[in-house]
C-alpha cells in the first residue's frame, strides 16, 4: 500500500462589507472546508474575534499542515502603517489588523486590500493568468479592484491602489459610504443592482418582483434570481446597472489600456446579463482601438476569488 502524504493548506479569508467567506485551500487549490457568516452586527474587536474563530474552524478540518492564513479586507490596507487606513462597509478603520490578528492564532497571518486577493488568485491561477496587464472588479456590496501592470501586482505607493470603486463618476453625486459623492460603486455594485430594483418596484408595486419581495427583502441578489427566471423587469434593471459599469470600465480601459478586465464578486451571479451590456458600452465609448481590443470576462473562481487569493496569499508568505 502507497501511503498518501497531507498536502500543506492555507486558510483563505474574505472579508466583505456583507459576509465573510473562509476555507482552508491546499495548494492544488482543493477546497478542503468552508465557513459563511454575516460580517454585520460587530463592533471591530467582535469582528476580529468571529474571524479567529472561522479561521480556527477550517484549520481544525484542513488535511495538512496549516502554514498560514490570508486575509483580503474590504478597505484600504496601509501597508507601511501597518493598519487599516480606512474601511467604508466594515468597523475596521484604524486597527492594526495583522497584529491583532496575529494575537489571536497561532499560523502566520497575511494581509491585503480583497480587490488585490482576488486578482492574484486570478492572475496566478485563473481568467488572468499569464496576462502582463490585467484588472480585476470585484462587484458586491460595493466594488474593489486590482491591477497587475507590466506583469506584477501593483499596489500603490502604500498599499492602497486600486481603489477603483471610489472613482469619480459625478461631481456632487450620491453620498458614499466613505464620505466622498458620486463614486463609481455607487452606481454599478450589488447595492446598485437591489436599489434599481426598488425603483422598479416603487414604479410597479404589482410587479413579479415587488410581489416576490413581500416575504423576502428586496436585494441584488433577489433582483438577479428573478432575471435568471426570466422576468423582464429585472432583466432591464440589471442591464441599466450593466451599462453603468461599462460607463466606469471606459474611464479605467483609456487610463490603463489592459489585455483585459476581471470581473468578479457576488455580483457577478448575473453573468452576461451583467457583462453584456457592460462590453457594449465598452466597446463603443473607449478610445478607437482600446475598447475593441481588451476581453472583460467573469472570473474563474467567481464570488470566491477573493478567498482563494488570500490563501495564495499566505502560501506565497510562506514560500510555498
């Protein structure tokens, strides 16, 4: 008999501004375990401690030797500070999270912007790999980016870039959560795609989804059921948000030039109802030649991009 030998596994974490998703992931990326919970209703210790407890979870189920953990936060991580410079849908901003962190487990903790996580998972390993210049979307709650540029992943001067969600669509436009108006996940996140289907159902309170939501809270992702089901007003509302997305994509396809753009995140349950409208507007509001010429595909490892980042994240730490 040929004894099995336990592959080493890394504990993924994504922290999003609505739920938190962790598993533990070897390095042939075989999910081994996996935790959801809400990442509302805590205070940022409480949310420290709920994570510590996921990751200990998954951990105590992987197969193998843990070498690490990986954290992909929803905010702005300072690397240089070492804190979370600032987290609009989380209670995080201000807390040295890997310290913190740190304290809590007992495997090397990694941290990183969840925009970045997910594009290293998809450029290592997923819809980007091998590309040299790349950008990722991830669309949820709100919307986290990462760009690989000249073949590297490019974070910014501290850590930060990317933020491509907190772009500038309207001077003096709707108030975001960061406190800034008018920014782009205001008009094409998750949250966008639940708010164009209340308009929908304010506008036709005897509506398949105003009816549908009389039991159920009126969300993108009730929005997104009910286009695949095939209603009509849904479809509209999805593709109008579609289009919005397509209208930030222009601005980031003239400013970047990418092979192609990843687009990722809950949001992208919606597929090419999605996407579709997205490439149009792409195609034919970017500069000649740049907007006919860049892919924007769906990621590889969908909504779960960020958590398997942030396990390559940890096995890269850990050299592995």
């Amino acid at each position: 008999m040929v004894a099995t030998v336990a592959a080493n596994c890394a504990i993924g974490v994504d922290v999003g501004g609505t739920k938190v998703l962790v598993a533990a992931i070897d390095e042939s990326l075989g999910v081994h375990h996996r935790v959801t919970q809400s990442s509302r209703g805590l205070d940022g210790t409480g949310l420290l401690d709920r994570l510590a407890e996921m990751v200990r979870e998954a951990a105590d189920a992987a197969p193998g030797e843990v070498v690490g953990a990986g954290f992909g936060i929803a905010g702005i991580f300072d690397g240089k500070a070492g804190v979370i410079a600032s987290s609009p849908h989380l209670p995080l901003a201000g807390l040295p999270f890997e310290a913190m962190m740190a304290e809590r487990l007992e495997v090397p903790v990694s941290v990183d912007n969840d925009g970045n996580t997910a594009m290293l998972a998809e450029w290592r390993h997923g819809a980007a790999k091998g590309a040299g210049d790349a950008l990722m979307l991830t669309v949820g709650t709100g919307i986290g980016g990462g760009m690989v540029v000249g073949g590297r992943l490019e974070r910014g001067s501290s850590r930060g870039g990317a933020e491509f969600g907190h772009m500038v669509i309207e001077f003096d436009g709707p108030l975001c959560e960061c406190g800034g108006h008018g920014h782009f996940e205001w008009y094409a996140s998750g949250n966008a795609i639940g708010r164009a289907g209340q308009e929908l159902a304010a506008r036709e309170p005897g509506c398949p989804l105003a009816l549908g939501a009389a039991d159920r809270p009126l969300t993108g992702a009730l929005v997104t059921e009910m286009a695949h089901d095939g209603d009509g007003g849904c479809i509209d509302a999805i593709a109008q948000v579609g289009g919005r997305l397509g209208q930030g994509m222009v601005s980031l396809v003239n400013a970047f030039n990418p092979e192609l753009i990843v687009v990722g995140g809950g949001a992208i349950a919606a597929g090419e109802l999605l996407l579709g409208p997205a490439r149009a507007v792409v195609e034919s509001e970017a500069l000649p030649s740049l907007g006919t010429n860049v892919s924007i595909v769906p990621a590889h490892f969908g909504a779960d991009a960020g958590m398997v980042g942030a396990a390559t994240l940890a096995f890269e730490a850990a050299g592995a």
